[in-house]
C-alpha cells in the first residue's frame, strides 16, 4: 500500500513538472539564448539619458537704455548693460565685445552674491543669460586638455596668462561669448551697411573657432576630473558649450573669408588641424566634441570651406 502510494505521489510530481517546463509561463530558453532589445532596460534607459542633450536654462536681464537704431546685435546689447556701455572708439565691434563682458559681471555679480558655490553669467542677446556654476578646478587645469595642433595665436593671452582668473576656469566661456557677439556684430554690420572703417580692426571671427576648442577642452577637464560631483549631475556647463559651439560655428561660416574682416593663414590651418588632423590628442578632442557636445564644426558646410 505504501509503495503505491509513493509511485503515484511521483507520478503526480514528473506529471505537474512535465506540465509547467512546458507551459509558455516557464519557458525561459528564449530570454536565455536571445534576449530582446529590452531586456536591459535599465541600462538602455541609463544610455539614452547620457546622450539626451541636456537643456539650457536661462535667465532675463532687463533692458536698460533706449539705443537709437534696433533690430541689430549692436542694439541688443549696448541696451541691456546697466553700466554706461564701453564705447565706439576702438570700432562698434569692441564696443559689443567690452560691454557684453559688463553684462556678464553684473548678472553674474547680482546672482552669485547668496549662491553656495561661485557662479558665472554669459549673456546671449534677446535680454537672455545663463548662469553656471563654475566647477571646482583651476583655469590652469583646461592647458594640457588644448593639443599642441589646435593652439591658436589667443592661446598664450587667454590659457597661459590671465592668471588673476585662474580660480575661475569658466572666464574662458567669458571671453567664448564675448568674441561670439563681436563676431555676430561684424557680420551683421556687414549685412546691414553698417561696418566702418574702425570695425575691420577686431572684425573676425576667428576667435569663434579658437574658443569653441578652447571651451570643449574645458568640459574635457571637467568630464575628466570632476565626473560625478559635476559633469554628470551639473548639465548647464554642457548644454550651454553645446549651444556656443552652434553659434560660434554659423557665425563663422557666415564671416569667414569675407573680404571686410580680417583673416589669416593660422585660421585655416586651426580649422583644417580641427578637421582632419590624425594627432592622438586632436581626434580625441574631436570625438569628445561630436559625442557629448555638439558637431556643427564638423558639418559638410564647414568643410566645404577648406576647399575655398
């Protein structure tokens, strides 16, 4: 009687396991041997967040004066220094230049007075501005991040000296939005009938393609040294680069070469060098652009231009 009862208990047991290795609930050997597109999904979400661009947030600087004529990059910016702006006699550009730095110390002295950490301001015409914390690294810091190739004639001035800004490694983006905007005036005086004799003097806009690698080398650094405490979590720095490059770059392709600014043989070669050079350094520099920042430099619109 006993043995009966334990044959027909296993008879029972080899029947339900025969049942449920079989039923469709219990098949594993699918996700074992061909795992679907999702079957990492927390990875795959962690992935497509690192390569989301982040977005840039701004804030609003007030007009100031009343500028006689409008609707130009002169205007914009001349009203909304609060300061009287620098003045026209070293040419309209400068003048942009100067006072979009005066912009910058006042947003960023009016806003960083009860901030925990240092922040910096950049002002981006259309009484809008951004404000980054500045990442706890020395301006020194970004010098080994500029290879040897792409080191332009601003490189000894801005990257090597300047050293009363050297706790403050975000003045490169300062000056990246400086040029930026005199660059944006030049050629919009050009377009406009506006540009002046004074103006071909600090007319170019080869500091937008020196800055753009300057300012990518920068967040190289802080990717490299500070990537969980700032680059990860802090995205302002990123998005905001992501942003100048783009801008830097189309004012670039709309004033190079014009024949009323000012060019020279070291702005090819720096884009050429950017471009296509096969250094170590400088393909790793050009990869960290196209990958976390943005690839307008290397669009084929501005590699037509070393065919020119």
């Amino acid at each position: 009687m006993r043995t009966n009862t334990i044959s027909g208990l296993l008879l029972i047991i080899a029947t339900l396991n025969t049942f449920l290795l079989g039923s469709s609930i219990f098949r594993h050997k699918k996700i074992d041997d061909t795992p679907t597109p999702w079957s990492n999904l927390k990875q795959i979400e962690t992935a497509e967040k690192i390569r989301s661009k982040p977005t840039l947030e701004f804030v609003n600087v007030p007009v100031s004066r009343t500028i006689a004529e409008t609707g130009t990059i002169y205007a914009d910016v001349l009203s909304h220094s609060i300061a009287a702006p620098f003045g026209d006699k070293n040419g309209r550009v400068t003048n942009v230049h100067e006072t979009t730095h005066q912009i910058n110390s006042e947003v960023r002295n009016a806003n960083g007075k009860d901030a925990a950490h240092l922040v910096n301001a950049f002002y981006c015409l259309n009484g809008k501005a951004v404000l980054i914390e500045e990442p706890t690294l020395l301006k020194s810091d970004i010098n080994k991040y500029v290879p040897e190739q792409l080191r332009g004639p601003s490189f000894p001035l801005y990257l090597e000296s300047q050293m009363h800004w050297n706790n403050r490694p975000l003045y490169i983006l300062d000056e990246f939005a400086a040029y930026v905007l005199g660059g944006k005036c030049a050629v919009d005086d050009i377009q406009t009938g506006r540009l002046g004799v004074q103006t071909t003097k600090l007319g170019s806009v080869r500091h937008c393609l020196e800055f753009s690698i300057y300012s990518s080398a920068l967040c190289m650094a802080v990717k490299e040294k500070l990537p969980f405490v700032y680059w990860n979590e802090k995205h302002q720095l990123r998005a905001f680069v992501s942003y100048m490059l783009r801008e830097a770059n189309a004012t670039f392709l709309l004033g190079h070469n014009r024949p009323e600014l000012y060019t020279s043989p070291e702005q090819k070669q720096l884009l050429k060098n950017l471009l296509t050079s096969q250094d170590a350094d400088v393909v790793k520099l050009r990869d960290f652009m196209r990958a976390e920042l943005d690839d307008s430099w290397f669009s084929p619109e501005t590699r037509a231009l070393l065919e020119r």
